[in-house]
C-alpha cells in the first residue's frame, strides 16, 4: 500500500477515498467530496482524517 497523501495536497471540495474506523481490517474505501480536513498536522502514517459531505469521516487513501 502506499503512502497516504499529506494534508498539504488534500483540499476541501476534492474528491477522495476513504478509509473509515469499521472498514480499516477490510480496508473498504468510501468515495466522496471533502467537506472538512479534521487532521491538523501535514502527515499522518495512517492517512490524514477528514469529514465527507456525506458526514462520514475516514483517513483519506486516495485522491481521486
């Protein structure tokens, strides 16, 4: 798996996958549009975590 990408290239309306807390094991990704970046430093090894316009939150894996 790679690096996740850090805050500094996540912005708020992009589109990005996700992991959330319950899919981490499976790693499930969810698909949506950044609403708020809720990680404050630039990197997280886990990816940074950020609320979805759907209101789920994750770690973002990918940027789409």
């Amino acid at each position: 798996m790679s690096a996740a990408p850090s805050r500094n290239k996540i912005k708020i309306g992009i589109k990005v996958q996700i992991v959330q807390k319950q899919d981490q094991r499976s790693g499930n990704l969810t698909e949506g549009i950044v609403k708020r970046i809720l990680t404050s430093s630039n990197f997280h090894p886990h990816g940074i975590k950020v609320e979805l316009n759907s209101g789920k939150i994750g770690r973002v894996q990918n940027i789409i």
